[in-house]
C-alpha cells in the first residue's frame, strides 16, 4: 500500500464527482456511491457497538464483521469486481445459529432498546437493511455481486440476534412491543 492515503485533501470531489476502485468517476450522488456510503456508515455504526462493553465472542464477530463490511466496499467500488465470498456468508449464519440457540423463544416483536449496546445493535441492523436496499437498487441498473446483497441480508438478522445477547450481557430482557397497550 505504500503511501496511498498520504495526501487526504485533494480536491478532486469538489465539482460533485468522485473516484471509484476501477479509476473511473461518478457522482457523488449516484447508486453506487449512496451503496458505498450506506456500506460505510454501517461499518462506522459496528464501530460503535464495539466501543461498548460486549462479550468477546460477539466482539471477535464483529472484528471480522468490519473487515468483510470493507471488502464489501470494495467490491462495490469497482463495478464488477468480487470479493466477498460464500464461506463469508456461511460464518454469519453459523454465528446466527449459534447465538440464537441460547435465547429463549420470541412470543411478540421486540423493540430496538434496552441497554446501550443493544439499541447500538438494533441501529446498525436498520442501518444494514438501508445498504441492502441501496444495493439492491444499484443491482437494477448494474452489476453488483449477489453474495454482497445476501451478506448484508444475514448481517442484518446477526445484528438482531446480537442485540438480544447484548440485552442478557446487560443483565436486561428484550423490550417487547405491546399491541394491546392503551392508544
């Protein structure tokens, strides 16, 4: 890698384009670059569930989690490019499976909340259906790799499940919606 991100500033964005993977431009509005930014807030937002006190197992995933999350980026910038693979999808379901086998069975939809890093948790997943949606929409008038769009998909149901650990980490149950509450 050298020296490549030496130079920060460059000004090359300021009339509204940027540089994808390839060398090609874009604007900075375009399908693919809202993917990207959606990709990178949701890696920014993982970031932040790991600031918070969670069990190791969970912050080992999550460690991986943002380098795939990278990758994933990186496919995207480059039209056409692949980097994430099967295997990748494959180790979130195991942890899905995995984790959701130690909780107790859901009877009613759960809201985002309870502790810190679980609401941090149940953010990151309306964040990743984002990126899925934005990938899914550069798709229509683009190539884009179909294990991305199916690991943001797995990710997001990890990120649901990981809230509801972090509930139990936090010595807290799940919040659960209540439908028959007074209006």
């Amino acid at each position: 890698m050298g020296h490549r991100l030496s130079k920060i500033t460059t000004r090359t964005g300021d009339g509204g384009e940027t540089g994808l993977g390839d060398g090609s431009r874009t604007t900075k509005d375009s399908a693919r670059v809202r993917a990207l930014g959606d990709i990178d807030e949701l890696n920014s937002a993982i970031g932040l569930i790991l600031a918070e006190d969670i069990p190791a197992e969970g912050r080992a995933a999550l460690e991986h989690i943002q380098h795939d999350l990278f990758d994933l980026g990186g496919e995207t910038s480059i039209p056409g490019h692949s980097m994430v693979s099967e295997q990748q999808l494959l180790a979130l379901e195991a942890h899905v499976e995995s984790w959701n086998a130690t909780l107790p069975s859901l009877k009613e939809f759960i809201l985002p909340g309870g502790t810190r890093a679980a609401a941090a948790a149940h953010l990151a997943r309306a964040i990743c259906r984002r990126a899925e949606r934005s990938l899914v929409d550069l798709g229509r008038t683009e190539k884009v790799g179909s294990h991305g769009r199916q690991y943001l998909n797995r990710l997001s149901d990890l990120l649901f499940v990981l809230g509801r650990i972090l509930n139990r980490h936090g010595g807290r149950s799940d919040v659960q919606w209540r439908h028959e509450r007074r209006k």
